[in-house]
C-alpha cells in the first residue's frame, strides 16, 4: 500500500463523533448562556462550537441530506431556544432548502431558482441600503419634542431593546435641555403596565426630570406611536412638523421617518439608540427588509 492511500485510509477511520458531540453540547451552553442574559458570554462559546461543528464536517464530508438535516436544526435551535435571532433561522432554512432543491430540481428548474434567489439577494441588498443609510442620527440643532419608540416590556421591566432607546433619549435631552420627551406605546401580550409607562418609570428612575415627559399610552404600532404622538403635539397648541425627533433602534429609523412623512412630517430626524449585541442587531436588520417592502407594498 502506497503511503498516499495508506494516509486515506486511516483519515477515513477517523471518527468525527466527539468533535460532534462537543459541538453540541458547547452549542447547549452557549444557549443557555444566552437565555441567561451573560452579556458577551455566549458568543465564543458559540464560536467554538461552530468551529467544532466544521471540523467534524470536514471529517464526515457529508452528503446533502446531512448538511441540509443540520442547517435545518440549527435553524431550529436559533427559533426556539435562543432569543432574537429568529431571522438567523430563517436564513438557515432557506439555504437548506437551496441544497435540497438543488439535489432533486432538474438543471432547467434550477438554473431559475439560482436567477430568482440572486435577484432577491440583490433586491435585499437595496433594501438594506436605504435602512443602513438612516441608521444613524441625523444632525440637528434640538428639536422641541423627542418621541421615543416603544419596544417589548416583560411584565414591568424594559427589554434591552427599550433600554436601548432609552438610553439613546436620555442622551439627546443631556445635549438638548429644552427639548421635551414623548414616551409612546401601548400594552401587549406579556406586559403588564404600557410601554408609555414603564419608559417613564425607568427613566424618572435613572434621573430625568419628570416634568420633560409625556406619556403616549395607547399606540401598538409604529404608525400609531407616531400619530397620537402628533396628537399630542397639536393638543399643546403646536404643529409637529418642524419640531419633532424621533428615537429608536437605528434599523428601524427609515421605516419610522416612512411613517412620519406618511401622517405629514417629512422632516422629522432620527436618533439612533445605541446598538445592542452585535449578531441580534443583524438579525433586526434582515427582518426589517420585510418590514420596509410591506410599507413600499402596502403603506403600512
């Protein structure tokens, strides 16, 4: 036996069961690391997870049902047990999808799925470019009202999200003291005081002057916080063009100053909450190119 295939052969015994097995149970630790809200923790575990997971692959060399099984349970795993990268998931059960397609389409049928997903890609892309641009504050000289977003609530405590955007208003009412804060947002599933509500418990807590406040209380979307805000504007005897800023996750900006030129302010600026873990904020980006085409679609 000649050393090349001797060399072959004994790659081939190798197994790739335990650098599987850790993968997965470094995957297990690097979701609940996650679900335990550890900060930064849970990234390298992740990490060397997937660089295990590849290894083993590497081993393997699997066939088309293996990568796609795998992919789809990942995919799984980011759906169900870790929180914020849903869109993660998707991505990975589309691109499972491709490699089975790819395995049972006949060429034909394939050539059109590979034309279709690369003029998706590319749309996605220009979408992306239009909410990348705005996300981001806008430069201005302080405008009179600050509306700030709405964002999950579990039970009374603010998510991340909202903590987020909180921050990002406390920030602008520092660099523009005569500015005035218009918390919006209803209550939802899980929430047991509004959004309204909780962003000025949490931010009278944290040392602003209650007095720089209004509560909105009502709005359960976008386009509703921004409309009984204006609301809001206009009872004080106001209009709100002109005068209005708008904070919120800096990919959700375009969508909300969409909104904002849909009820009749096209000026409003944005202020971009400070970002949140790096691989959650991706996955907000990807769902909002959905949330972006509905509005181009439909208006809303």
């Amino acid at each position: 036996m000649t050393y090349k295939a001797k060399h072959e052969t004994d790659a081939q015994k190798k197994k790739p069961w335990p650098l599987l097995i850790a993968a997965v149970i470094l995957a297990g630790i690097a979701m609940v690391t996650a679900r335990l809200g550890m900060g930064f923790v849970p990234y390298p575990i992740a990490f060397g997870s997937v660089v295990l997971l590849i290894l083993a692959y590497v081993r393997l060399r699997p066939n088309w049902a293996i990568v796609a099984a795998t992919l789809g349970g990942l995919a799984v795993m980011l759906r169900f047990a870790a929180r914020g990268y849903a869109w993660w998931a998707y991505a990975l059960l589309f691109v499972a999808a491709l490699v089975v397609l790819h395995h049972f389409l006949p060429t034909v049928l394939w050539k059109i799925v590979v034309i279709l997903t690369c003029l998706g890609l590319v749309y996605f892309g220009v979408v992306e470019s239009f909410i990348i641009k705005n996300a981001r504050t806008d430069p201005d000289d302080g405008r009179d009202y600050l509306i700030v977003l709405g964002a999950a609530v579990y039970g009374d405590q603010p998510s991340l999200t909202l903590i987020r955007r909180m921050e990002g208003a406390m920030d602008y009412l520092d660099r523009h003291p005569d500015s005035v804060a218009i918390v919006s947002g209803g209550m939802g599933p899980g929430e047991t005081v509004t959004e309204g509500q909780a962003m000025y418990d949490w931010m009278t807590a944290h040392g602003v002057d209650g007095a720089r406040i209004l509560i909105e209380d009502k709005a359960t979307s976008t386009e509703e916080n921004l409309s009984y805000s204006f609301d809001i504007i206009r009872a004080r005897g106001q209009e709100p063009a002109g005068r209005v800023a708008i904070v919120s996750s800096a990919y959700h900006l375009y969508r909300a100053k969409l909104f904002a030129n849909k009820l009749g302010v096209p000026d409003a600026a944005g202020v971009a909450a400070p970002w949140g873990y790096f691989f959650v904020m991706l996955n907000y980006f990807i769902r909002e190119a959905f949330g972006v085409t509905h509005f181009w679609l439909l208006g809303d």
